[in-house]
C-alpha cells in the first residue's frame, strides 16, 4: 500500500543539545523508567484540577440544574474515559509517545509527522492562551509588573519544569494539586455559611438554560485533545491495569469533584466569572492558588508538542534533536506570543485544530486494536527494547478518512461534534482499509496463479 523505509531513530543517530531530559522522545520507555500508577494518575488529575475545569463546572452551574450538569459531567467523563483508555493501553504496551505510535497505527512515518504538527501548533497555542490567563491572574493580584512581563515570568517557568521532564511535573502536580483541592474544599465550605446544601442543589439554572447535549458537549469536547495524546503519558505506566485505574479515578474525581463544586459555587454566587467566585468565597489567597493550579494544564500543553516536534525532525531531517532544546524553543515562542496578546486573535483558530484531532483516536485505535497490521513487528521489535525498523511512509487511507472526519465534526452540529468525528474515522477507516486489504489479497493471489501457471 505505501513504501517502506528504515525507521531511522536507532542509536546510530547523534543527539542534538542535550539539554533538559529527553524522556524517550524518539524511542521505547523501558520498564525499569515508569513510575507507579498512582504518580501518574496524580499528573492525570492534575490535567483536571485546574483553572479550566472549575470554569467548566461554573459554566454547567449557571445554565443547567444540579442533576443536569451532573449527568453531562457523567457522560461527558464516560465518553473520555473510553477513549483514554484504548490510546492509553496502546501507550502503555508500546512505551511509546502519541505521534511516534502513530507510525505503526495507520499513519506512517510521514503522516505521524503531521499528527505531531497539529497538535504541536493547537497545544501550543493553548499553553499561550493560559499563559494570558496565568499572568492577568498574578497581575491583579501582585502588580508590580505589567502583563506582558508577567507572561514572560510564567511562561518561562513552566517551560523550565517541562525541560526538566515527566518527573518534575510529577512534583509539580504534588504541590499544586493539594493546594487546588483545600481551596476547593474551602470555598464550598464557606459558601455553605451562607446557603445551604439543599438549596445550591435545588436552585434553577441562574443563566440561560443549557441542553443536556449541549452540556456534555463541553465536557468531552473540553478534554478530547488530553485522551487523544494519552500515550504521552501512558508510556510511563507499567501495567494496563494501572492505565485504567488511573484514567478512571483522575477523569472521575476531575470531573465530578472540581466539575460539580464549580456547578455548586455558580449556583451560589449566581454568576460563571470563577475569579469573581473564588475571591468572594476565598479571597486573595485562594486566587493565588487558583491561578497557580493552572501550571498543572499548562505543563502538557508544552510537554506533548515537544514530543511531536521531536518526531517531526526525526522524520523531516533524520536527526534526534534533544525533546529538552525543543521544549526551551517551543516554550519561548509560545511566552512570547503570549506577551503580545496576538494568540486571543487565534482562539477560533485554535478550536477548529482542536476539531481534527479526535479522528486520529479512531484510527489509531481500530488500527492497533482490531486490523492490527503492525502489531507483529510491534511485538517482535518490544521484546528487543526497539522500535520496529521499517514502517510504512504513508497510508492514504488514514489521510483521507481524517479529513473526511474532520470535516464532519466541523459541520455537523447534532449531538458531540468531537464524538461524532471520531466515530466516523474510526468506522469509516475500519470499512476502508477492509475493502484495501481484501483487494491487495486477490492481487496477490492473482499474481500467485499466474506464476503457478507459467511453471
């Protein structure tokens, strides 16, 4: 169907500027490297206890009942945890990052690396757009600084813990979650001084109403991304039974505990401003640590595009530049973009990536899970500690089923956009590579009988 080439991330290649750690960006994470399901599940949770989330919850509060936004974070969070933990086992069993999976689940060599371009520009256009938001935080509560130079400030400081690596956002994410959850804990304990329990679960939606659809539509669409680049993380897991048990407690008490206080509070304060609602139920400190909390989003948006860029150069130019040199880079045009406010021009921009990005989970998942056409050499390369050494370059196959599905979760508004795009890649890929396959075995076959007959 595609060419073959030698995949050429063996250790015949030099590592360019070593610098930071380069977490196996370009290569399996050996069993003796992972950690204990519980220090990745807290990096799980962290993703879900921040900033973002609390927003999230605030904005079901104020357009939806109690019950209501309760069953569109449960169903929102059911839809992420599927997909987390099929491209989760994947990640876990091949050790290996999203974008460099992607080589042997449907893409190829070079259609991995445009995977790793689009999530490299949507995520670090977000860490940007955070980086906004982490640095307007500091600069009503500090001053001292003007915004930009605030942006600069953040921005650098969560592109050093991500140069560092998985490990020091490990203990990043065990300094900021506990500080978010006792500011959690806190704010709805106080705001229970003034109204009951009974009351905020009652209470009608303070805003205009929202849709039970159109409600778990936020809740999945939110982090669709996250699931998507699960293997980033996964690679670092040391059984599939600590993938799932992470995915489901980090996505279950993230979406339920930070989503349903956010829910709580809106009704509350009558309002989804979550600044407004944390300085009035927890005032300045609270604010610090909330904004705070949002390194711990943050350091993926720059984590998962510093490995995609590394898999883009391994395949473009052939050299292994160091994951470390790509996270300075990348985390220095992001802070300066964020500087310049020229990212909040991008936001629609932004979205609409974000729009292509679940239909890479469907093929990748039908393609390791169900036709698994590489998972032989997979196999056989895993027992070495190596990569397989050939690999497709392309497959047309998965290009054309994702732009169709892209597509589709652009314009079809029914139901979850980013659900229905993944779907679609996945059904539609699954039926076209069947149809490929049967034909490339009757040519077989045919070239077969031919031969047959000229003897």
């Amino acid at each position: 169907m595609s060419n073959q080439t030698k995949s050429d991330v063996d250790s015949t290649q030099e590592t360019v500027a070593d610098i930071g750690h380069d977490d196996f960006a370009l290569a399996r994470v050996p069993q003796s490297e992972r950690y204990s399901w519980f220090s990745v599940a807290v990096q799980r949770f962290g993703q879900l206890s921040a900033l973002s989330q609390f927003l999230l919850g605030a904005t079901l509060g104020f357009g939806m009942n109690f019950w209501s936004a309760f069953w569109a974070l449960t169903l929102g969070a059911v839809i992420l945890e599927v997909v987390a933990i099929f491209t989760g086992i994947a990640g876990q069993r091949e050790g290996m990052s999203t974008s460099v999976l992607a080589r042997w689940t449907g893409f190829g060599r070079y259609g991995s690396s445009l995977i790793g371009l689009v999530i490299a520009i949507s995520l670090i256009g977000w860490f940007g757009i955070q980086n906004s938001v982490f640095a307007e935080g500091l600069h009503s509560l500090l001053g001292f600084l003007p915004i930009w130079g605030w942006s600069i400030v953040t921005g650098l400081a969560v592109t050093a813990i991500v140069m560092i690596g998985f490990l020091s956002m490990t203990w990043a994410a065990y300094i900021t979650i506990p500080a978010f959850l006792l500011l959690a804990g806190y704010s709805i304990i106080n705001a229970l001084t003034h109204y009951s329990l009974g009351q905020m679960v009652s209470s009608p939606a303070p805003g205009a109403t929202l849709s039970l659809a159109a409600g778990t539509t936020i809740v999945a669409g939110g982090f669709i991304v996250g699931t998507v680049t699960t293997p980033d993380m996964t690679r670092y897991n040391r059984s599939i039974g600590d993938v799932i048990k992470q995915t489901v407690i980090g996505i279950t008490l993230g979406e339920y505990t930070i989503g349903l206080i956010g829910v709580l509070l809106a009704h509350a304060m009558r309002t989804s401003d979550v600044i407004t609602i944390v300085t009035s139920t927890s005032g300045v400190l609270g604010t610090i640590v909330l904004v705070a909390a949002t390194v711990k989003i943050n350091d993926w948006n720059l984590y998962s595009p510093s490995l995609g860029l590394a898999n883009i150069i391994d395949t473009v130019f052939g050299r292994h530049v160091n994951r470390g040199l790509i996270t300075l880079i990348a985390g220095i045009i992001g802070t300066l973009l964020s500087a310049l406010g020229v990212l909040q021009q991008f936001t629609n921009f932004l979205t609409i990536l974000g729009i292509t990005i679940p239909p890479v989970a469907g093929i990748m998942v039908v393609d390791y899970f169900i036709l698994q056409r590489s998972r032989k050499a997979l196999d056989e390369s895993a027992a070495k500690g190596i990569l397989p050494t050939f690999t497709e370059s392309w497959n047309p196959m998965s290009i054309a089923v994702w732009i169709i599905a892209s597509v589709i979760g652009y314009f079809v508004n029914w139901g979850i956009p980013a659900l229905n795009s993944l779907i679609c890649s996945a059904v539609l890929y699954y039926v076209g590579m069947k149809i490929v396959m049967a034909l490339q075995t009757s040519g077989k076959k045919n070239i077969a009988q031919e031969v047959s007959n000229d003897l």
